[in-house]
C-alpha cells in the first residue's frame, strides 16, 4: 500500500508547502494506521463555506509568496468623505490604471492583488493593493495618483507568516461579506502543487524533518482528516535566512504586463 503526497513549491525555491495523506485506494492494511480514521462528518453548509474559505485563503497565500517580496508595498487607499459606494469600485479601477502607467514609465511590470472593503455594512469605503516596490519618487506619484483621499503604505514582510496572515484577513467571512470581488493581475506567476502516490513507505510520519537548508513553520503546521476522514499531515517550510536568494534579483524578475 502507499499514501499521496502533495507538494508545493514557490517560484524562487524559499517556500515549501507539504500534505501526506491517505485515501481508499492508498490506505495502509496496518490496523493502527486503519483505525485513525475519523468518523465521516455530514457536510453543512456552513462547514463546506468554511472549508471554501480555508482553500480560498491557501490559493492566496501561494500568489503572495510566489510574486512579492520583503519590501514591496502594501497601500489603503482611503477617502476623505463618505463615497457613493456604487461608484467606487470605478474610481479604484481608474487607481490601478494609474499605477500601471508609473510603473511601465519606471519599466517595471506592475503586478498586483486588490480588494476593496466595506462596500456595503457600516464602515467608509476603502482599497488595498500590494504591489512591487519602486523608488521613492514613484511612490510619491502613487499616492498623489489617488485623487479621493489619502494613502498609507506599509512595507509587507516578505515571510510565509506574514502571506498567511494577509489571505486569511481578506478571507474572512466578516471582510468578504462587505467587500468586492479580489482581483489580481493577469501576469501573476501561479505554481500549482504537484500531487503523487508515494509506494516506497506504507504508512507516513506525522512529524515532518524540514528538507536541508530550510525550518519547519510549528504555527501554521498541523495534522487533521480528510473530508472522507483520512489522516492528513500539513507541513510549511521556509528557507533558512543564508540560504535566500537576493530580494532584489527576485523583485526584478520581467513578466508580461497586465491589462
């Protein structure tokens, strides 16, 4: 027998993502390993949005650690009065049409993921965009470009704690209920996991060792069950901070631009 295992690695080799699993077709004949299994849950419709969420958040994660790096801006774009919310998701597309024609000044393709909250509840309106980082005379074209109110920019961390935190904020159900539709650039790069049956082991180790050269992230790591109630191992890796490539190099990778 065997089990499958899911891999997932970023463009740049610093983030590493890996699920062991079992199913019926890869289930170890040893009856401790068959005896783990959890009982099959009824699924309602608030579990299957939870785990909606949960999936759209991980899709997330993975653009952020595939295409931004440490330093590369986080903007709110907030207005100064209450706006005709039926209107503003015209006026930050106009927005990101503006930063497109900076950064192409600049040859630098413009690469992006945005959301605007709040369009309907109580709270004012407001955008968020990160983008990559440029000099200080384009950000200050990118905040006077914003023509309803101001612009705070935040420097993002650049760490697999920190493209975990972002999705999961922009996941939540209090944030997407009241928000627009996430929206990234076309020219995003997006590595998709690469899923095998693996036959030289029966059964999987629970406890993970990091590959060479890189440390187990214990936060966000856990062990769980399938929705049909099999085991399931997920483990994160990043790289060690010596063996990362130069954000900079990594920043200035050319891709197509967006439209």
């Amino acid at each position: 027998m065997a089990y499958r295992r899911s891999r997932w690695e970023s463009q740049d080799k610093r983030f590493r993502i890996e699920k062991k699993y079992y199913s019926f077709r890869t289930l170890p004949m040893r009856p401790e390993i068959r005896e783990k299994r959890a009982k099959r849950q009824n699924v309602t419709k608030e579990t299957q949005a939870a785990v909606n969420r949960r999936l759209r958040a991980e899709k997330l994660s993975r653009l952020l650690m595939d295409n931004f790096a440490a330093g590369d801006w986080y903007l709110t774009c907030t207005y100064a009065e209450h706006p005709d919310a039926e209107k503003v998701p015209q006026e930050f597309e106009k927005y990101k049409r503006k930063l497109r024609a900076i950064y192409k000044k600049a040859g630098v393709p413009m690469r992006y993921i945005s959301v605007i909250e709040n369009l309907s509840g109580a709270g004012r309106p407001h955008g968020h965009i990160i983008i990559p980082a440029l000099g200080a005379a384009e950000l200050e074209k990118i905040k006077k470009a914003w023509k309803y109110g101001s612009v705070s920019v935040k420097l993002y961390g650049g760490h697999i704690m920190d493209a975990e935190r972002l999705a999961d904020y922009y996941t939540k159900e209090q944030i997407a209920d009241h928000a627009g539709r996430l929206q990234t650039s076309r020219n995003l790069i997006r590595t998709e996991p690469k899923t095998e049956t693996v036959t030289k082991a029966e059964a999987f180790k629970t406890e993970i060792q990091p590959p060479k050269g890189y440390r187990t992230i214990k936060e966000l790591s856990y062990s769980t069950y399938t929705a049909e109630g099999y085991p399931l191992t997920i483990t994160y890796f990043e790289k060690l901070e010596n063996e990362r490539p130069p954000e900079r190099k990594r920043r200035r990778q050319k891709g197509g631009e967006c439209e």
